[in-house]
C-alpha cells in the first residue's frame, strides 16, 4: 500500500527513492531556493551568494546530472554517481554555510 502510494507521485521504491520524477519537483524546488536566496541577501551579500551557488549545485546534482545507466547488460551499472552526489552535497553545504553565516551570533568588539 505503502509503496503503491509512492508510486503514484512518480517515485521508484526499487531505485531506493533516487530519482524523482514528480512533474512538479523543478518549480517546487527552483521556487524554494529563491525565497531561500531572497530571505538570506536581507541578512548579507556573502549569504545571499553562497545560497545561489548552492542553489545552483543541488539543482544540478538533482536535475542535469543524473547518473547514466547502462541498459545493454541488463545489471543498470551507474557511472558518474559519485560525482552527482558529491555536487549535490556540496550544494547543500553551501546553502548551511549561508544560513551559519547569516544566523550565527558574532562577537564584536569583546577584547580580553
């Protein structure tokens, strides 16, 4: 029932989740990370760049870099899928920099 339900929203249960295929995902996540990026560059320019950058990154690893699977031994062997994770990841790196960075309580002016 479960899986049958994930299914429905384009969700492979075989492929352990990897690959979304909601037609909704791109706006929903392009839509987030702009109110991400116009929440941050309120709080500094440093944020609001680093959340772009990382903006850029996680869409990449989730979108335009799919790995690519090789059909022809009928074994679907990835090839490029730790280059995707680790641009997805640093994406996400980037983006909790950003947050740190605009968000974390700075000492000024205290001399000891």
């Amino acid at each position: 029932m479960i899986f049958a339900t994930i299914a429905a929203f384009g969700l492979s249960a075989g492929a352990g989740l990897a690959q979304v295929n909601v037609p909704f995902s791109r706006p929903l996540l392009v839509l987030s990370l702009l109110l991400m990026v116009l929440g941050l560059t309120l709080k500094g320019f440093a944020p609001g760049i680093l959340t772009v950058g990382g903006g850029m990154l996680v869409y990449l690893g989730m979108f335009e870099l799919p790995p690519q699977t090789s059909q022809m031994t009928g074994m679907g062997s990835n090839s490029g899928g730790g280059f995707v994770l680790a641009t997805f990841w640093l994406g996400v790196i980037f983006i909790v920099g950003a947050y740190a960075l605009a968000y974390w309580p700075r000492r000024s002016g205290i001399r000891r």
